[in-house]
C-alpha cells in the first residue's frame, strides 16, 4: 500500500494557495468589521451620556431675589450681612436649627452662605432640560420656550460637578448627590470580595488537587457550570429567602445588638454582599480551575520528587504559577457584582436614602440602582444626573479594576522573583 503524501505542485498549488489567501482576507476584513462596529456602539454610547451631562437649562425661581432685596439680581452680589439675614428671615425655625446644627451662620464662610440662599431661599426650579447636541443646535427653541415662562432665565449647566459627587440624595435633582450610593456600592463589594474570594479559590483548589475524578464531582461541576448561566434575578431571590430571611437574626446584626431597629430586617449590606458573592461564586471557581489547569504537571511532579507535600506543592508552587490567571478572573468577577442591580432590588435594596452606610448592618443603596431610580423619573432634570451617575460608575469601575490589575502584576512580579 503507498502511503506516500502527494502535495500538488505547480498552476495547481498556485491556485490552492491563492484561495486560501482569498477566504483570508476575507476573514480578515470581517474581524475588522466586528472591530469597528463594536468601537462605533461603545462611542455612540459615550457621547449619548456624555451629551446628557452637558447643555442648557431653563430655569426660574421660587422667590426671585429682586423681591427679596431691591437691585440684587444674583446671590453674588449679596454681602455676608445680607445672606444671613436672608437665612433668617426665610428660613422657618426647625429648618434653621437643621441647617445650624453641624454649623452656625458665623462659622460658615461666604460660599456656604450663598449656598444655603439658593438652596433654602430662591429655590430654582428646573423647567426644562437639553443635551449637548440640542443646545449647539436649537437654540431658537430654547429662546422661545424661555420667553414663554416669564422669570425664567437660561443656564449651561454641568451636572457632573464635584459637589454632585459629595452631596447625599435628595428629591430635588439640582442639589442631588451619589455620595450615599457611592459608599454603598464600596461596603457591598467589599463584602463579596471577602466572601466569594477564599471560597472560590479554596472549592476550585479541592475540585483540581484533591477531589477523585468520580460521577458526584463530576456532577458537582456541572452544575457549577449551570450556576454561572443563570439569571441575577434567581440569586436575588434565594437570597432573599435565605440571607434576608432565613438569616435575619444575623444580617441585621440583631444577634450582635448591632443592628438598629429600622434595619434589623436582613435588608444590609451584608445580605447584599453575600447574595452577589453567590452569583460570582461560580466565576471565579471556573476561572481559578482554567488557571490551576494551566500550570504543567512537571511542575508538580519535580515537588513532590524533592520531598515536598501535596499542601506545600500547592502553596508553593501552583499558586503562584498561577496567581496571575486567578487575579484577573476575580477582577472580572467584581466588576459584574458591581454594575448588578436586579438580585439587590430583590433583595430589598433602598430605591431611596439619604443616610450614609456606617458598616455592614446599615440600609443601602447602590450606584446601578441609583441610576435606575433616576432613570425611571419623568423628569428631565432626573436623566441628566442619572447620566451624570453612570460617568461616576464608570470611573468607579475604572479605578477599581486598575487598582487590582495593578495589585495583580505587583503579585505576579514578586511570586516569579520569589521562585
């Protein structure tokens, strides 16, 4: 029997050759299609945040200042004297006492001042809002519907200020903050780490280095598989019936006599951070498996041929081969229990606080959740912040993921020196 391999040759070869060059190309101008696709719906994005944070603004105000004091058109004309007075006058007392406690009028400087007169005093009401794009283009319009509404008067406004940063979340959107949902969405995500972290590694390390390859493992990683498809929503409500129920005594750190009477109902940061810890749990054992998969098997077999045990082979060597791989599939894990809202909302999340998390015990509230809120308004006012809160997750999402991939190659960097 010839077994010998014939490889055309000649006009033959030429033309296979240059077919293949073609179905090459073709693929090629495909990626690259995909390529540019994908970076034009990314930027359309962008720019349709970006174009609701910036543009201009129909205003008027409850109590216009000329009423207040003759020939004083704006609160930077007001001296010291005249916005305290102000302050007092229009101010009723229990308001006064509320606005004085952390801070009396004489302490405060002239900023501050003129903040409380706009805030407590004017009162400007939002009439109307527009983008970017509609306040370069419309300006006509714009006109018009401020002539429509006497006492009103046109603004450009940016909504993405750092005092929209600091400030807590109120009803009124021009002085509505993320500071609440900014710390929340922190104590939360500090609470999945702990909590899925140690476990994800440690049940990936067991199913790698120690379980038999049987029938039950085998199904136990199936159904890990299965668990990181299924929907967040299906994690919020098993955590609502096991850490917001089940565990009430425990999540609302009654059992501790932490937890205040308002909150002590399993609706924390707590349930919160162990109900997304779950939904990443799945994650980050896959992808610790794929990375402990990666380190060759010489790598072992030359420890334990020095002596070394199977613990020792494992902390001194398998991991740190594969530290970096772990890391990364952590990040990724983080960052979705970041951006999740459906299993918090489930959960029973606050749609609406004003207080800050003080630990772990506290009601909470989050940035996805936040914008959603805002999101769902009618109001204009309310989807400009709510755009203004999506550029403040993503740059939450940006530091929080370079911080780590920094952390990550400093590991890495010292593990491969170490060895």
């Amino acid at each position: 029997m010839d077994t010998t391999t014939h490889f055309p040759t000649g006009k033959i070869a030429h033309e296979r050759a240059m077919k293949r060059k073609r179905v090459g190309y073709v693929w090629q101008s495909l990626f690259i299609f995909a390529t540019i696709l994908a970076i034009l719906f990314l930027a359309i994005l962008l720019i349709s945040i970006i174009d609701s944070v910036f543009g201009y603004t129909v205003m008027a105000d409850t109590l216009p200042l000329p009423t207040l004091i003759e020939g004083r058109e704006s609160p930077d004309e007001l001296t010291r004297e005249e916005l305290e007075f102000l302050i007092k006058e229009n101010l009723s007392p229990g308001m006064l006492r509320k606005v004085t406690y952390d801070k009396t009028l004489e302490d405060r400087d002239v900023t501050d001042l003129k903040a409380l007169v706009e805030q407590y005093v004017i009162q400007p009401q939002v009439l109307r809002t527009w983008g970017l794009w509609a306040s370069l283009t419309e300006q006509e319009e714009i006109g018009r519907f401020a002539e429509e509404h006497p006492g009103s008067y046109i603004i450009f406004k940016n909504w993405m200020t750092p005092s929209f940063v600091i400030a807590a979340q109120s009803s009124n959107p021009l002085i509505a903050g993320i500071r609440t949902a900014f710390l929340g969405s922190l104590w939360v995500l500090l609470v999945t780490f702990l909590f899925s972290f140690p476990f994800g590694i440690g049940a990936a390390l067991y199913l790698e280095e120690y379980a038999r390859k049987t029938r039950l493992t085998k199904i136990m990683q199936l159904n890990i598989f299965n668990l990181s498809a299924i929907p967040s929503i299906i994690y919020g409500l098993l955590g609502l019936a096991f850490f917001v129920r089940v565990l009430e005594p425990f999540t609302s750190g009654a059992i501790f006599t932490a937890g205040e009477a308002t909150v002590a109902n399993g609706r924390t940061i707590l349930s919160g951070g162990l109900t997304l810890g779950l939904l990443v749990l799945p994650i980050i054992i896959i992808n610790t498996q794929e990375a402990i998969k990666a380190v060759p098997d010489t790598l072992r077999q030359s420890s334990f041929g020095l002596g070394a045990t199977k613990w020792q082979t494992i902390w001194h060597h398998v991991l740190p081969a594969s530290i970096g791989r772990i890391l990364t599939g952590a990040i990724l894990a983080m960052s979705r229990a970041l951006g999740e809202t459906a299993p918090l909302v489930v959960i029973g999340a606050s749609t609406f606080i004003s207080v800050d998390p003080t630990g772990v015990f506290s009601k909470f509230t989050t940035l996805p959740i936040q914008i959603y809120q805002w999101s769902a308004r009618p109001q204009g006012a309310y989807r400009n912040i709510a755009a203004a809160a999506i550029i403040s997750l993503l740059v939450l999402l940006l530091v929080v993921n370079s911080s780590a991939i920094i952390m990550r190659d400093r590991i890495t960097r010292k593990k491969r020196l170490e060895r």
